[in-house]
C-alpha cells in the first residue's frame, strides 16, 4: 500500500512554510523550490524579480497513515494570509501567491471541500485567493535555501518573520507538531 504522497503549497517565502511544515505530524519530507512558471530550471534570483511566473512552494510528503491532507491544509490555512493576491507581508509578487498544486483527483476533491467549508463558516473576512492547479514540474531550490530557518536562526529574517510564525504554531497548534519536536522544546 502506498503511503506516501506529494502535495505542493505555496504560502509566500518558501522558508517560512519549510520551517512550518517539517515540524508537521505525519509530513515526512518537505523540499523548497519553485513551480508554476514559464521557464525551466529557474534560479532564486529570476523568480524573486518575478518575470518568471513560478512560485515559492514546499513540495511536501507526507504519510497518509500518520495524516491526512485537511490537517496538512488547516495548517497551511492558518500560517499564511491566503486573502492576498501576490502578497504575504512584506513580499511583493507573484512569487509569494497563495497556491495549492494538487497531484492527484482526490487531492483536488479535498481541497475543495476545506475551501468550500472556509468559506461557508466565513473563516476570513475577505475573500480567499489561493489558486488551485494541477502539479506541473517541480524545480528545488538551490542548496542554501535548503533548511534554511534550522541553518541561519539567527538572520534578521527568521528572527522577525518566521521565528513568530513557529511559536504561534507551537501556542495554537501542538497536536499537529511532531512528538520529537515537542520534545525539543520541552528541553
């Protein structure tokens, strides 16, 4: 029985929804690059400039033994803003969209559903713009964006930005964070 999937989220700075999703029960694996554009194999430097059209996404796999998408898509939909076009914060552009690239027919049924339901108990106070598109080639991001949160704790960017971003996770969200990463804070 396959266990393992791939889904790919875009939540603005693909550092940020790294460091948030890779302390997800049940997420075995989570790759920053780039999906969504027009050329291939792009660097960091042309997808921030935007004239590529891709965007910051994490390719995520997770074990659907240990969790299912809608615990994956409540996080998602409670890390970012996705009632903001090309924008979270500070970041400006296509680059930071709100975007969903589903790689199965079943996936795209449960997204759906979470939007349908976020939408029906007025969840946001404007209107969600996540895209939802099919899965098109993947691009990783070049090494040093690898982890980036756990390598460089102490830039400016993970201090302000992301560090809060993980302590509201670890305040409003402890059942989904992984046994071992609670663990480590307890320490």
């Amino acid at each position: 029985m396959k266990s393992l999937e791939l889904i790919y989220l875009a939540g603005g700075c693909f550092w940020c929804t790294e460091a948030i999703f890779g302390q997800i029960k049940g997420v075995h694996e989570v790759v920053p690059g780039y999906m969504g554009g027009t050329k291939s194999n792009p660097s960091y430097q042309e997808v921030c400039v935007g004239t590529t059209n891709h965007a910051e996404v994490v390719q995520i796999s997770y074990d659907t033994r240990k969790t299912q998408l809608t615990d994956i898509l409540f996080v998602f939909f409670n890390t970012h803003n996705p009632t903001t076009l090309n924008r979270q914060g500070n970041d400006i552009g296509t680059q930071y969209r709100s975007a969903i690239f589903f790689t199965s027919n079943q996936q795209k049924k449960v997204v759906d559903q979470v939007l349908k339901q976020l939408d029906e108990e007025n969840i946001f106070e404007d209107p969600i713009v996540t895209q939802v598109t099919k899965a098109s080639t993947f691009y990783s991001a070049e090494d040093k964006h690898h982890q980036y949160y756990q390598n460089n704790p102490q830039n400016s960017y993970c201090q302000f930005i992301i560090k809060p971003k993980l302590e509201r996770l670890h305040e409003y969200f402890t059942a989904y964070i992984k046994k071992s990463v609670r663990q480590n804070l307890v320490k």
